[in-house]
C-alpha cells in the first residue's frame, strides 16, 4: 500500500464512506513500507489512547485530530 493509499483509507474512514472492509483490511495487514506500517500502527492504538465519548466511534475528538495528521503526513511522502 502506498502512502496516498493509506491517506486515502484514513480519510475515507473519518469521514464515514469507506468501503465495508478498508478499514479492516489497512488496521490488520502488514505493510512493505515501514513508513506507512508504523502510521498503521498508530491508527491501531489511538481509540485505546483516545476512545469515542459515544457508542459507535472508533475514538475521540483528539484521537481524530491525530489522524488527520497522519493524512497529510502520508501525503507529504510521496
């Protein structure tokens, strides 16, 4: 997966119009880029660091500001 591929799972997801599996698929397999594999790892911990305040969010307000920069740095990669 490239770095504009793993932007656009990230985005796709905060913004809630990702296909059923994307998210699933980019959270549980490794990536040959270790750049674009330690932002998935990231991705992976924020909703322990920063859980949702409400039922059905994957974390909170600042778990979400994170991921947006994690987008643009992604972005900056390419």
């Amino acid at each position: 997966m490239t770095p504009i591929e793993a932007a656009n799972v990230i985005e796709a997801f905060l913004a809630g119009t990702g296909a059923d599996w994307d998210w699933d698929d980019f959270m549980h397999a490794k990536i040959e880029d270790p750049r674009v594999d330690a932002i998935r790892q990231s991705c992976n911990e924020i909703d322990g660091i920063y859980p949702g305040q409400r039922a059905g969010e994957y974390c909170g307000p600042k778990g979400e500001v994170i991921m947006r920069a994690l987008v643009k740095e992604l972005r900056s990669m390419s």
